[in-house]
C-alpha cells in the first residue's frame, strides 16, 4: 500500500490475538503497523509483534525492490512494534538502529545488546537526512511508555506517531474509528494526558497533512476531527452530552432501579443514557463511557462491608487514568448495614473537580416508593 510515491505501508493485521496487551478484548483484531521511507537512504519505522516475523520482512523485501534498508527506526519499546528488532539486523547487517536513549536501555533488557556498534542516538529535535526528506525526531514520553519518540518526515508532511492516534481493529474491518480509538486511548495512555496535551503541542507547530500511527488506519484527511477528539480526551474533557449509568446488581433489585432511572432520565429528554451492567460488559468499554459523558451514576451493592467487587475495579479503572471534571451519582443497595456510597465517594476523593448529585439513592434490599420518588428526582437534577 502506497501513502506516498516513496512512503509504504508495510505492517501486518493480527487476526489470531484473544487479548491486546493481555487484557482488551479486540474483535475485530489488532494492526501492527510499520512504514518503509525510500529515498536515497532508505528508512523502516519500527518492526512487528513476534508472531508476523516472516509476514513482516517479506512485506519489507517487496517493496524494496532489491535494495536494502539503511536505518530501523524504532519510536517506542513496546514488544508489539519492537519484537523484531534483532531478527531485522541479523537479516541486515548494515542497517543501523535509530532509537531514544531510553529505547536502548529496553532494547538492552530484550535483547541482551543496546547496539552499540550500529546506533544512532537521538533526542528531542535531533534529525536524519534521508536524501530527498529530513526526519526530524520529538520525544513523547509516556504516550505510552518513556522510551517513545515520533517522528516528522519534512517532505511528505507526515507525523509518524507511535501510539497517538492508534486503535483497536485490522485494518481490513470497516469500523467508526472513534469509537475504537477512545477505547484505546483512554485503556491505554488514558492515564498521560499531561504527556499527551505536550505531543499535540508539539506537533501543532509541525505542517502534518498525514498521520501514520502505529496500529489503525492512516489518517489522510480531516486531521482537525481526530486532533480535536485526542484534545479533548487527553485534557479530560466531555466529549459528548449524556448519562452513563455504571451497575452491579446481585439479585436484580438494583438493575430495577437503574432501569427506573434509565427510563426517567430518557423521559427527562436526556441526549444519551448508557446503561453498562459492570459484572457483564466489557470494562474497557465502560471505563471508555466514563471517559466519554460527562454525567455518571454508580449503582452497587454493599459487599463484605466494601462495594461489589466489579464496581471495585470499575472505579479503580477511572481514578489511575486521572477520572475527574464530572458530575458523579451514587445508588446503593443494602440490607443490613448499607455503606455502598460512602466508600464509592472515599474512592473517588482524589479525583479533581467532581460535582456530587444531591439526590442520591439508598435501597434496603428492594425498590421502595420512596425509592421511585429518590430515582425521578435524580432524573431531573441530572437533566438540568
Ligand atoms: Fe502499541 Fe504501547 O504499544
């Protein structure tokens, strides 16, 4: 696949992985991408995962036409993109690695060498001249581990942008890529927007008219939607208007009264209420909602004087990626001694700018009348 008259894709679509970085289920699989930059030097951005090694270097000798790569340049550790680093420079002994200071410490843990007879080391503005382009190297620790570095071809205006802009999927699925890439960004580098917001910075000063992530499509048009989407997750920013509701519920009793709500919410002409039961969705998915709307109702029971264990990590899953800027409800349930709530709220308690609900709900093991009168008149508070 051409990006350019001298610019190629040559990464490998993974069909066969049950879980992405051992945890997110990925159902329509997962792209490793990889570029070859052929100019009168000839540059290869980053490798594969371990499983497309041979995939990978053929695509490489396809488009090359004979020649042999000068350069590997390798953005970021991770061993998705970086596993072949050391089957490329066996099968080319001239090329040299282009890497951050931090990528050879790692590559010196993988592989037992940091190269040091074929590296070049290159820090925060540092360039290589290809011939016909100049790449030009911007260090984005954190986005998404400290090592990555991206890269800005000056001839093709394309950022090369390691994770940025990256999603859960092959590319041969036709998918919406919002919907996958907050999935992802927010699962993966959702805790760096600080590091983030400096990326986007950095790279507003660049002429970027294509972005070339390291999983996901190409992106070749209408950057402005993607950039402003990855501004506005990074900064922790409410991307639509709407309700989540996040549950457990062991009996039914509390789903009842989340449906209660579910219904009065819509009733109340709320644009979106999302209902996510935590025991049985995907919670990547739920975290990503958390992220998304800026209104969120946690409903759980009391458990062994805690929460529900799926509400435990739900809520462990927001505040380690920085949850804040909300407004946030509590229902809980509880026979003898409910307590639900209170711990919900000592969870949350470093998370910045959070408005608590006034009308928030306590069930005694089933939906009251009361209980019914509680749900309407949070429908409405959160409605206004
Ligand atoms: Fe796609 Fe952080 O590796």
């Amino acid at each position: 696949m051409n990006i350019t008259d001298k610019v190629y894709y040559i990464g490998v679509n993974d069909r066969n992985i049950d879980l992405f970085e051992g945890q997110f289920i990925v159902p329509n699989g997962m792209a490793y991408n990889s570029y070859a930059i052929i100019d009168e030097k000839i540059a290869i951005m980053d490798t594969v995962d371990i499983n497309f090694t041979n995939e990978w270097l053929g695509n490489i000798e396809a488009v090359l036409n004979g020649r042999k790569p000068d350069y590997l340049v390798v953005q970021h550790m991770e061993p998705d993109h970086s596993a072949n680093i050391d089957n490329f420079l066996r099968k080319y002994p001239d090329a040299t690695v282009v890497s951050s200071k931090i990528a050879f410490q790692m590559m010196n843990q993988f592989f037992g060498t940091d190269y040091a007879e074929r590296r070049i080391v290159v820090a925060e503005g540092d360039s290589l001249d290809l011939g016909g382009r100049k790449l030009t190297f911007y260090t984005a620790p954190m986005v998404h581990w400290p090592e990555v570095i991206v890269t800005y071809d000056d001839f093709d205006k394309i950022l090369f942008s390691a994770d940025g802009f990256g999603k859960f999927g092959a590319l041969d699925t036709d998918e919406d890529w919002a919907c996958e890439a907050r999935r992802y960004y927010v699962g993966i580098v959702g805790k760096y927007g600080v590091q983030t917001q400096a990326l986007l910075k950095k790279a507003a000063t660049l002429d970027i008219k294509k972005i070339c992530p390291l999983h996901g499509p190409v992106l070749t048009e209408n950057l402005g939607y993607y950039i402003d989407l990855y501004n506005t997750w990074s900064s922790y920013g409410v991307e639509s208007e709407g309700v989540v509701i996040a549950y457990t519920s062991v009996y039914g009793n509390t789903k009842k009264a989340v449906e209660y709500l579910a219904e009065k919410l819509r009733e109340n002409g709320c644009p979106k209420v999302t209902v996510n039961d935590l025991a049985r969705c995907d919670m990547a998915e739920a975290v990503e909602d958390a992220f998304r709307y800026g209104k969120i109702v946690l409903a759980t029971t009391t458990y062994n004087s805690d929460v529900f264990p799926f509400m435990r990590t739900f809520i462990d899953a927001l505040t380690e990626r920085g949850y804040r800027n909300r407004t946030i409800a509590f229902i809980e349930n509880g026979s003898w001694a409910p307590t639900a709530a209170t711990v919900m709220k000592k969870m949350l308690e470093k998370s910045k700018n959070i408005t608590y609900a006034e009308n928030n709900v306590q069930i005694k093991s089933a939906v009251s009348d009361k209980n019914l009168e509680q749900l309407e008149a949070l429908a409405k508070e959160l409605c206004e």
